[in-house]
C-alpha cells in the first residue's frame, strides 16, 4: 500500500513564506548594518587623510618661510 504525498497545508505555506521573508530581512539588516560600518570606516579614513595632508603642507609651509 503506497502513501500519498504529503502535502503542506495552506497554513504550512503560509508560516513557511514568514520565516522566509523574516530570514530575508534579517540578512538584508546585517548586509546594511555592515556597509554602515564600512561606511563609516572610509569617511574616517578620508578625514584622517585629510588631516595628515593639512598637517605635512603646514611643516611644508613653515620650512619655505624659514
């Protein structure tokens, strides 16, 4: 005697199609929280660059006067 095939109820697919979407936003808020973060890191870099430039152009500036 052969089984039929189990087949999921509406419901089933229903709860299935939640935890899908959920599991896909919860990727989706990691994916942003860390290009936040990288984000971030560049600007930080940017600046700190900047910072480094402003400061050798000033010992530059001051060895012309001299």
């Amino acid at each position: 005697m052969s089984k039929a095939p189990l087949t999921p109820s509406p419901q089933q697919l229903i709860e299935k199609q939640q935890r899908n979407i959920e599991n896909v936003m919860t990727a989706q808020n990691h994916l942003f929280a860390s290009l936040e973060k990288l984000v971030n890191l560049n600007i930080e870099l940017f600046k700190s660059s900047l910072d480094e430039v402003a400061a050798q152009s000033q010992k530059v500036g001051q060895l012309q006067v001299h």
